[in-house]
C-alpha cells in the first residue's frame, strides 16, 4: 500500500496536478492560457497540443491525421505479398526426420537432445488430436545443415526411452 501513495493514478491535462480535469481548479485560468500559447506557437488545432518542455509521444505509424486507413488503401498495398515457400525450401535443406519415439516425448525432450549439434529452427512432434500423445515420429529443422549432419551421425542408433532412435534426412512433401 505504501507503494501506491508515491504513484500518480490521475493526471490533469491542463496543470497536471493529481486530481481529474473536469475538476481542475485552474480550468479557467490555464486552459485559454494554453490555448493561446498554442496558437502562438503556430500549432494547428488537429495536431496535440505540445508546449514547451513536454514531450512529445511515439507515433506508431506514419498516419498522422489519427484517422482510420483500410488495408487496401495503406502504404504497399498494391504490391503483392511475399511467398513464403522460398524460406521454407531453404529450411527443408536442413531438416531431420526422427522415428521410434516414444508416446510420452515432449518437444522439449527433443530439444534438450538435439541442442548440442546447433541451433535448432523448428521443431515439428506429431501427436495424436485427441489423446495429445506423441505418433512416434518429429521433424527438426537445423539453420545450418552442418548442424543436422551432425545430429543424425550423433543421435542415430541412439536409445531413447527404451527405444533405439532412427535419424535421417527428411523427404521433401510432395505438396
């Protein structure tokens, strides 16, 4: 509790003292005051109001009327969007397919396995929709194919959970 008494929790707009605006006791006095010294400075009055020694928040776009753009009528709508399937050959170079895992494999236990080879992109574990359990098979997707080399001379043949690993380089989809 006494960490909230230090804290603002309300802020006025006009004399940014600790009370609401609408309740302000230098409503009238500061606001026309303020207007004024706006109007001095050459601020129009779409824009906020900025005096000096305030400072000024981050824009998050480059719109700066505040108004709503569709999507269509945004900056590089007309251009088409990238495909993602060249990304996605470039990971196929370097993905392995493990078979013989057990139903209880966690993406994490293949992740604490195969994170001594290199850096791992994706990991991919089918599991069954309804029960969640592993099907016994993952694909692991290595940034580099060193890397993936690496695993599958490392971990092939390795027993895992009662069962002996099967590591290889996996096929493209036909798709």
């Amino acid at each position: 509790m006494n960490k909230l008494k230090g804290q603002k929790i309300v802020s006025c707009r006009i004399c940014k003292g600790d009370h609401w605006t609408t309740r302000c006791p230098y409503k009238d006095t500061l606001g026309p005051m303020q207007k004024e010294l706006a109007e001095q400075l050459g601020l129009s009055t779409g824009e906020k109001e900025k005096l000096p020694g305030e400072l000024e928040p981050v824009q998050a776009t480059q719109n700066k009327t505040g108004k709503y753009v569709p999507p269509s009528l945004r900056d590089g709508a007309s251009r088409r969007g990238e495909s993602m399937q060249p990304n996605r050959r470039a990971d196929d170079n370097a993905t392995i397919r493990v078979t013989n895992l057990s139903e209880d494999t966690r993406e994490t236990d293949l992740q604490e396995l195969f994170r001594p080879f290199g850096s791992i992109s994706r990991i991919y574990l089918a599991k069954d929709k309804t029960t969640g359990q592993s099907k016994g098979f993952a694909f692991i997707s290595f940034h580099r194919r060193e890397d993936a080399a690496r695993a599958i001379a490392g971990v092939s043949g390795f027993g895992y959970d009662h069962l002996i690993l099967n590591v290889e380089w996996a096929k493209p989809s036909t798709n």
